[in-house]
C-alpha cells in the first residue's frame, strides 16, 4: 500500500523529498519525517547534559543555594558601597572652598529647599530637625567638615538620612556652604535651641 502511494503521481512530493514520505496515512493524508537540523540536535543534547550537570552540582554535590549566592554577591554591593563611602565621605577642604562664595550658597540655597525643607524648615529655622540659625548643634559642631559628615553619613539616631546615598557629593558640598550662611543669623520664630553651643 505504501509504495503504491509512493509511486502515485497525485501525490505532490518532490523527489529529493521521497525518501522521507512515511508508510501510512490518515484520511489520505500523508507525512514527511523532515530530520531536525544538526546544529538543534546539538543544543538539545548540550541542554540535556547541562541540565544533569546543574542538577548534580547544586543537589547532590552541595552547590550554593539561590540565599548562599544572593548573599556572596550582595556583600560584594555593601563592600562596593562602603569603598564608595570611604571615598567620598571624606571632607575635601579646597572643594569646600571653591563653592563657598555668592553663587555657590544660591545653589545650596535650591538644594536644601528640594531636600531639606520638610525637616529643617524654609531658613532652616527647625521643625522636625533642629534649628540650623542658632549656636547649638545635636551632631555637627557647627564647622563646614562636620554639617558635610553629618550630611553625607547621615545620623540614624537624630532621624538624618544619609544623603550621601541620595545626592551627588557636589550638591552635598552647595548644602553645606548654605547652612553655614545660616550660622548665627538667629531666624526668627526658630525652634528652640537642641544639643551643645558651639562658639565658632
């Protein structure tokens, strides 16, 4: 039956394709068995042995677990971060200076706005934060190297978050030079004085 259909002319097969034509039928509908090209095969079989090679390595050999490798690669981030910290949060005289003039106290000006407003209030007369226009400061002493440190690390117990993590160390350096423009200029209705006065 099969190599009557073969030979059938009614049949659209090319003749390179003949070989392929299998030996039976459904509702006179036949199929051509059209190997998978070589370069499949070889991905499908590389799959398979990777696969049993994951499967030994991580299941029977004690491979790293999905937490293990999370953690390994996020104390990577956290060693990355605390590089960073260390160099940045460093207080850089000559840069402090250089932004330390009329324009560079605008621009802390827009910065602390933007940024600091909500807890140390327009002026920085103090509202959640402390009052920044008086003589008393909670963590900083009042210099331009310990508002930056404060600034840049933050202080979780006063409720400080790290800016360094936020804004650029530039910016961090224009909110410095604006609040030391507020020293001492006692802003009126400023929140009542909070840790020790400093005289500088």
């Amino acid at each position: 039956m099969s190599d009557n259909k073969k030979s059938d002319p009614k049949l659209d097969v090319l003749p390179d394709e003949k070989h392929l034509l299998l030996d039976h039928d459904y509702d006179g509908i036949q199929e051509l068995n059209h190997p998978l090209p070589s370069w499949w095969n070889f991905f499908f079989y590389v799959g398979i042995l990777f696969g049993v090679g994951y499967f030994i390595y991580y299941s029977i050999m004690g491979g790293p677990s999905l937490r293990e490798e999370f953690k390994k690669d996020y104390a990577k981030v956290v060693a990355a971060q605390e590089e960073f910290k260390k160099i940045h949060s460093a207080f850089k005289v000559e840069k402090y200076e250089s932004v330390a003039n009329a324009e560079g106290i605008k621009k802390g000006e827009e910065v602390f706005v933007n940024n600091c407003l909500p807890c140390h209030a327009e002026g920085g007369k103090g509202d959640i934060g402390p009052n920044m226009t008086d003589e008393y400061w909670l963590v900083a002493k009042g210099t331009p190297e310990t508002i930056y440190n404060v600034a840049f690390n933050g202080s979780e117990a006063n409720g400080m978050p790290a800016w360094g993590e936020v804004l650029t160390t530039d910016e961090i350096y224009l909110a410095v030079a604006y609040v030391m423009s507020l020293k001492n200029t006692h802003a009126k209705g400023g929140k009542e004085p909070q840790g020790e006065k400093i005289e500088n």
